[in-house]
C-alpha cells in the first residue's frame, strides 16, 4: 500500500488518537481463542468452507471475508449467529451451518484463528488518506468514533472485547458489513433483520456509528483497513 502522511488535519483528530492510541495497541494482545476448540478437528470441517473461504481461511474473493487469524471467540459467535438467524442472516450461511454442533463451531473457530493471516491491501489508493483520518480521528463534526479505538492501530482488533481483526481484510467485504450495520440501525433487541442488514454488535456500538457515514466515507476506511497489518 501506498504511504500516506501520518498527520492528522485537525486538533480534534490528534487529541481523539492521543486518547486512544495506548489502549488500543495494548488490546492486540491475547490469542482469542475459544476455551474447547479442536483446531485439528475444524480443520476436518473446513473442507466444506473451501470455495468462499479458501484452503487456509484466505478468501480467494473480496465479497467473502478472510477467516484466518481472526479471533476464535469472533468466529464462535458469528456462527452462533448465522444459525440462530435472528440478528445476522444470510441465506447461504444458514445452510452452511445449520448441521453444526456447537462443538464444531468451536472446532472451526479454533482452526481459523491459528492460520496465518494474509494482507489484502488497499485496491483505491485515492481514497487511502481519507480512510486514514476516519480511523485514526473519526468524524468529529458527525459523532463518529475513531476506529483505533477498538480495532487497533494496526487493525488486529481486541478479543478480550470482541472486536474483531479488520486489518488487511478485503475492502469489499468491509464495506458491505458497514452498509449492513447501517441498514440494521433502528432493529430492536430480539428483532429479526431483514436480509442485507445486521444487527449483532454489543451495545448497537457499531450501527450507531454506520448510520453517520456516507457511502463513500465508508468506501475510504474499507480501504484503509485493507492495508493494515
């Protein structure tokens, strides 16, 4: 990825990552994995997650997510998710999932979370710098949060919080979760989404920051965090 200046345009910008920067660095740390999960066995189970997730966890494209190094406890609970089919759902995963025992999600999130994790880097430098200054300092004027704040300044996220690692993943995919918070701003606990939105962050942290930004806001820090590593 291209570099880009550290610097931050404004004031606000500089006081928001001087707040959280410590923090969030020391939150990479932790191995996240899920108390009970069978790396090996997962392993067994991923050969039906090949085509969308690839050999190793790396996906091959950018509609779907990268599963390698993600955090185990991450993972768990995204399945947990995808089978429930209340507040994420998505036709193909429900499919995916629906015969799993909560044993072999445990068994695959541990899989995951020990394959190395591949960078996919920025593919619009243009909105490289932009994306910059949306994670390091927010979008004061719009009450939208830095994103080093929980996920790191090198997008490793922090497992002990479930934020989960958003550093070299693939733009597309970023984005697309970003406008599915978006869409799931408002859905109340224990309301089923409708499909394209997303409702299980803890606490609405998330829609309520996605609801703020534009499309093209959104765009510009996908691209950033697919750099990060």
């Amino acid at each position: 990825m291209k570099k880009v200046s550290r610097g931050l345009k404004t004031s606000a910008f500089a006081a928001v990552l001087l707040a959280t920067a410590t923090t969030a660095a020391a939150a990479e740390g932790g191995n996240g994995l899920t108390a009970g999960g069978d790396a090996e066995s997962g392993q067994a189970l991923s050969q039906t997650c090949v085509a969308c997730h690839g050999s190793d966890g790396n996906s091959p494209q950018g509609m779907w997510p990268n599963l390698a190094g993600q955090h185990a406890a991450y993972l768990y609970q995204q399945l947990k998710d995808f089978k429930a089919g209340q507040e994420r759902r998505n036709a193909q995963m429900l499919g995916m999932v629906s015969g799993l025992s909560d044993q072999d999600m445990r068994d695959l999130a541990a899989y995951y979370a020990q394959q190395p994790h591949k960078v996919m880097g920025a593919q619009d430098e243009a909105r490289v710098q932009r994306g910059q200054e949306i994670y390091l300092g927010g979008i004061p004027s719009k009450g939208v949060a830095a994103c080093i704040a929980c996920h790191g300044p090198r997008g490793r996220g922090n497992p002990a919080a479930d934020y989960p690692r958003v550093g070299g993943q693939w733009a597309q995919y970023l984005l697309g979760q970003l406008q599915a918070f978006r869409a799931g701003h408002g859905v109340g606990p224990g309301e089923q989404v409708e499909p394209n939105q997303r409702a299980n962050d803890n606490n609405a942290m998330m829609r309520s920051l996605a609801h703020r930004m534009t499309d093209e806001e959104m765009r510009a820090v996908a691209e950033y965090m697919a750099g990060l590593h």
